[in-house]
C-alpha cells in the first residue's frame, strides 16, 4: 500500500484551510495573556510572601489556575482559528469562556492576596460574599461555553483526522473534567485554618474521608497538595481538563516522527493510535476517579486499584502493538 508523502500532503492542507481561517480569538488571547501574568505574579509573590494556606504558599493556588487556563484559553483560541461552521456562535462562547475565567480565576487571586480561601468558603465577609456569587454564576458559564463548543465542534472536521481525534476527544474530556469538579460541592463541611491562623469552615473541600472534618488540612503531595491519606477530587478534574493537551501533542509527535518511521507514515495509521491514545485516556480519567470516589490515595492504590491499572496498561500496549502490526502489513502488500 503507497504511503502519503507528507510534505504534499501538508501544503495541500495548509492551501485548502488559509484561506477559511479566521482570524485568532481576541478574547481568549487576552485572557490568557492576563493569566500568564498572574502566573508570574504568583511566582515573585511565593518568593517574598511567607504566608501559607494548607501547608502551601496562598500564591500556589493562583499560579495554577493562572497557568492552566492561559495554557487551554490559547489551545481554544487556535481550535477556533480552524475552519468550521457556526463561527458566529463558536466566537460568543468563547467569549464567555475568557471573561468568565478572568472573573473566577481573578477571585482567586484576591482571595490568595487576603490570605484566605476562594472555593467553598463560608465566611460572611463582604469581599468572601460577593467573590462566591461570581463563583456561583461563573463556573456555569464556563461550563456550559465549553459544553456548546464541544457539540458544535464534533460535528465537523476541521484538520486532518489525528488531529481532529484529539480536539474533539480533548474538548469531551475538558467537558468531563469539569463535571466532574462540581462532584467537590457534595464532600461535606470542613473546619481550616486561614494564614493568619483563624479558623473558617468551607461548605466542602476536595478529599474524600468520610467523618474528617479537617481532611483537606491532612499530608497532601508536593505542589498539587492533591492528599496522601484519602482520595482526591481534584486528580479525575486536572486529568480530565489536561486532556487536550495531551492529545494535541501526541498527534503532534506522531506527524514529526513519521518522516523517521515508515509504518506512522499513513494518516489512516496516525488515526488509529490516536483513537487507542482517547480509550486509554478516558480509562485513565475513569481510574482515577473510581479511586478518588473510594477515599484512596493516589500514592497508596490497594490491590483493586493496582489490577485495574494493569488491565488498562495491557489494553493501551496491545492497541498500540495491534495498530503497528496491520501498518507493517499494509506496507508490506
């Protein structure tokens, strides 16, 4: 079977797709750029602020919501570059999207200034009161703009079909992802210290320890802080929000090493590893989440956890193994 020759293939695509692609978002590049920013903020702000919320500095927090939202506002910002129809639409969500982020993630930040909580915090303070209703509206928006986005999107192509796999699976898995966050608001009411040492309740935290009414002020992993001694909410979130970029650049790696390895060469081949890739991944979401609803650590899996793992490994490996055997033989004819 002939293989593709890349080089021809790429022009062709680039001269089919220049001319119907838009111009880049607005929005969603502001919106990255001010969390760019706040990223680096966070970072002076963790060098000469002492102060610490749950063990980790109050900036940590900022610094990460800061870093994956400029990080999916510019992978959104180059989906809707793409030629597509319902641009009209697509622009407005994801206008939504950027404005509402900057609202929530803003929250964040001057929550983290005044050296208190942001998510979940009860407190009858003016400043905690309002930022909650910007919660309370925001995370919504976010939400259901990207919920849209991803059923516009998956009804049409818009690159070629490695690609295309990855966005549209990617967009699913950050819309899961999302889903999944709300699930926090149901782990019940917790007792925490702020930084200046008073304690203040939050209505539900993100450990799962059925009774611990202090379970998100236990040992937590460096930098996540995602706990060591009961299951985590935030770990399926963060996998499923990440997800995009992951595909994206595993269908990217996949383009720059077919040049090297003839059986990736097709585009039919590139396809099925990226469709193995989506099933594993959501296996991945789907662990990690069943072992964050049991109140398990991700550092201390039981045997349950363990076989599982080892049947999703199998299944990857011998997807992968199964899509380069048809490519050796389909060359070889």
């Amino acid at each position: 079977m002939a293989t593709i020759d890349l080089t021809h293939t790429l022009s062709r695509i680039r001269s089919r797709t220049a001319p119907d692609r838009a111009p880049w978002h607005g929005p969603l590049l502001v919106n990255s750029a001010l969390m760019a920013a706040l990223v680096v903020v966070s970072m002076v702000g963790m060098v000469v602020d002492d102060r610490l919320l749950l063990g980790e500095s109050v900036w940590l927090k900022p610094a990460k919501f800061g870093l994956a939202f400029a990080l999916y506002g510019v992978t959104l910002a180059w989906i809707l570059r793409l030629p597509h129809r319902g641009r009209r639409a697509t622009w407005w969500l994801g206008t939504v999207f950027a404005i509402t982020g900057v609202a929530d993630v803003g929250f964040i930040a001057v929550q983290a200034a005044r050296g208190t909580f942001s998510h979940f915090n009860d407190s009858t303070d003016p400043v905690n009161e309002i930022g909650q209703q910007v919660f309370a509206s925001g995370v919504p928006g976010l939400f259901i703009a990207n919920l849209v986005l991803a059923v516009i999107i998956s009804w049409q192509k818009l690159a070629d079909r490695p690609t295309t796999i990855a966005l549209k699976a990617g967009l699913w898995l950050a819309v899961t992802g999302m889903a999944l966050g709300y699930l926090m608001g149901f782990t019940g009411p917790q007792l925490v210290r702020q930084s200046d040492g008073t304690v203040v309740g939050l209505v539900a935290g993100h450990t799962v320890r059925p009774g611990d009414t202090a379970r998100d002020a236990a040992a937590g992993m460096p930098i996540t802080h995602w706990s060591t001694t009961g299951g985590d909410l935030r770990i399926p979130h963060f996998v499923g929000l990440h997800g995009i970029q992951v595909l994206l650049l595993l269908a990217v790696a996949l383009l720059a090493l077919a040049p090297r390895y003839s059986w990736l060469r097709t585009e039919t081949t590139r396809a099925a590893l990226l469709v193995v890739a989506v099933l594993g991944y959501f296996g991945l979401l789907t662990l990690v989440f069943w072992q964050a609803l049991r109140g398990q650590a991700l550092t201390d899996p039981d045997l349950a956890t363990a076989a599982a793992a080892s049947v999703l490994a199998v299944f990857v490996a011998g997807g992968v193994t199964a899509v380069y055997l048809r490519a050796r033989e389909s060359a070889a004819n």
